[in-house]
C-alpha cells in the first residue's frame, strides 16, 4: 500500500504548505518534464470537465504519461473485483487519479494498490480542489497572513464542504459554515469553536466582515431527486448583491463550478468584480501539478 490523498486528513500542515509552495513554482515555470516515462491512470466513473482536464495537462505537462481509463472498457464494468484491478494498475501505472460516487471504492482501491491513489472527487471529499482554493485564497490576498482571513462557506454540507473544514482546521484558519441545521451534520462533527471554526444558520452573522465567501451547488450529483425540497430549504442561502455587501471592503465570492445561477448565487454575483471563479479554475492546472508531483516524487 502506497502512500495517497484520499482525505486531506492524510495531509499534515507542513505538507498541504509545501505543495502550496509548489502550487506557485509550476503556476510560474508553466511545465517542468520532471517525470519522463511514468504514467498516470485517470479512473472517472462521474462527468468531469475541470478536474480531469486539469490533471489530464498537468500530468503531461509534468512529462509524463495521462491514460484515461473508462470503466465500461475495464473488467470492473463485469464484475472484476476493486482489489483485483487495484493490483493490475499497480503493474501498469506510476500512479491513478480516481473520482467516483463512492468513498469506500477509493479507501478499497488504496488498500489493495502499490501506487499512490488520488482522490479527484468522491461522496466524501473533494480534497484536490481545496487544496487549489487555499492557494488561490493566499494568492489574491498576497502578503496577508492566512490565518488572519476571515472564510465562510455557505450551502450544503457536501464534499467540497467537508474537505474544506478539514483543511481549516488542520490550518487553523478562520472558518464559519453557514446552513440549514438539517443539512449540517457532517460539518458539525469537524466544527471545534475553540480553533476559529465556527457553524451558523444565520446569513447575516456569516457574512459580516468575511473577506472570503464559498459556495457550492445545493444538489449534487446523484441527488437529484432532493432537488426540490433542497431548492425550498436552501432557498435563504443564496449568495446575493446584497449580502457580499455586508462582507469586508476586499472580500471576494468563491464557487468551484459549474454554478447553477438563480440558485446558490445570483448571476450580479458571479460576474461581479468581487467573484475569482476564474482564478480558481485555472489554478486548479497548477494545484494538480503540484499534487501529482508530490506523490509521483
């Protein structure tokens, strides 16, 4: 079993920090052949366009070798077993980026494989993406200390939620999340007051004086059938005009897309000048540079 990021629990501080610092010396350098004759499997059971785009040129940006992998053309789509096909690619691959529905699926891939296992998406946890927002959040704020910047997230406790109170807690970051009570379970479990992470229902005590407001869709994939009762709960959370007014004077909106406009966030939001949802786009180039490198090194 190979060392991999299935959660950024699997991080310490001073390793999320030195992949940060290697986040900024690819987003300079722009592609480093460091890696020539290694290849990466990338294993999508879900639709993709950022995330595996951005692996997909980081790894050949890198020097090496992206092989995407569609499930239906492997024996898994038959019934082969995660352990049997974790052991083949551990032959054939240097390393595989994974996202699926599924959280177990991963943990099980990692335990059976020789090679380090990648989390780009599962149920659980979306710990590449945050790894490329906490960069893009010390980019724009520059010279600014991290964990002097005031984070709130406001929507559903999903993936992208849960990865992002992990990472501020291990940070020590300044973080409030801010939902419904029925949808903040598993944020709460993460949630410790006395190290500036905080829970809220209240939109008005989240956004006053954040300089840094998230959000993400309110149904994920494969909830789709929540989607109506998810639309009426959530309906409060929307990010609008007049709530980033409440926010610092250099306070920024934050989405990991695609965005479902008229939702989570008002279309003046996100075309506003405050919104970075580029930014964040495009570092997540150099995130996955970063990240692969790490592992590959």
């Amino acid at each position: 079993m190979s060392r991999s990021l299935i959660s950024i629990d699997d991080l310490t501080e001073k390793e999320i920090l030195k992949i940060l610092a290697k986040i900024a010396y690819f987003k300079k350098k722009k592609k480093v052949a460091k890696h020539l004759g290694k290849s990466v499997g990338l294993l999508f059971e879900k639709f993709s366009t950022r995330t595996r785009l951005s692996f997909e040129s980081a790894i050949a940006k890198l020097g090496a070798n992206p092989i995407f992998i569609n499930k239906q053309d492997t024996q898994l789509s038959r019934g082969e077993s995660i352990a049997e096909t974790a052991r083949m690619f551990s032959f054939y691959l240097d390393a595989l980026v994974y996202r699926t529905d599924s959280h177990s699926k991963i943990s099980d891939f990692h335990k059976a494989s020789d090679i380090p296992i990648i989390n780009a998406l599962s149920d659980l946890e979306h710990p590449t993406q945050i790894i490329s927002d906490i960069f893009t959040i010390k980019e724009v704020f520059n010279k600014k200390n991290i964990r002097k910047i005031n984070i709130c997230y406001i929507g559903d406790a999903n993936n992208i939620a849960i990865s992002f109170a992990k990472i501020a807690k291990i940070l020590n970051l300044n973080f409030t999340f801010c939902c419904p009570k029925k949808y903040s379970k598993p944020i709460a479990n993460i949630i410790n007051e006395e190290i500036g992470l905080s829970l809220t229902t209240d939109t008005n005590k989240a956004f006053h004086n954040a300089d840094v407001i998230y959000t993400d869709v309110w149904t994920s994939m494969g909830m789709e059938k929540e989607n109506a009762i998810r639309l009426k709960d959530f309906k409060k959370y929307q990010v609008t005009k007049t709530l980033m007014q409440k926010t610092s004077n250099k306070s920024v909106f934050m989405h990991c897309l695609p965005a479902h406009i008229g939702e989570e966030v008002t279309l003046d939001v996100i075309n506003s000048d405050k919104s970075i949802v580029y930014q964040q786009a495009e570092n997540k180039l150099y995130s996955a540079m970063a990240i692969i490198d790490f592992f590959l090194s």
